[in-house]
C-alpha cells in the first residue's frame, strides 16, 4: 500500500511471509530518486534507483494520495470543473 502525501509518501509492504513493513520517502527528492512510490517498491525489493522493477514479484499495489483532496480543500491549484452525466 502506498499512502503519497505533500511532503512524505508512506509504503507498506506485506512480504510472503505475512510479516508486514513500512517505510517512509520524501515524496519530492529528484537528487536521490525519481518518484517516491516506485522507490519504495524497488528499496523493498533490494533494487538500485534505477534498477527495472520485476513485476513478476509483485501480487498487487494499491495507492492513495491526499494531495489533491488537501490542494481541494485548502483551495490552491488550478480552478477545475467536474462535469458527469
């Protein structure tokens, strides 16, 4: 699971096992890693930044963020319209 927020981004990790791990990554660090999420992915995996993520390993990923509900709710960002039907 992988939880992206404004400042950090939050990932848990449930291994075979069942045993379960979190780790937490700066969600902005372009001097260390690209995107916070998928360096979270690789650093329980053991991979380098760069290193191709082996999907094969990988049951599921589940992801959230509350960086548009907070840009929403503290009305900053663009001005944007919701149009269903």
């Amino acid at each position: 699971w992988i939880d992206r927020g404004g400042t950090f981004t939050d990932v848990v990790a449930k291994r075979p096992d069942g045993t379960v791990e979190t780790r937490k990554f700066l969600s902005e660090n372009p001097e260390v890693y690209r995107d916070a999420a998928l360096q979270g992915i690789r650093s329980f995996l053991e991979l380098g930044t760069n290193d191709a993520i082996p999907g094969d390993q990988i049951e599921a990923v589940k992801m959230g963020t509350t960086v548009a509900t907070n840009a929403l709710l503290e009305r900053k960002g663009e001005r944007t319209l919701l149009v269903t039907n």
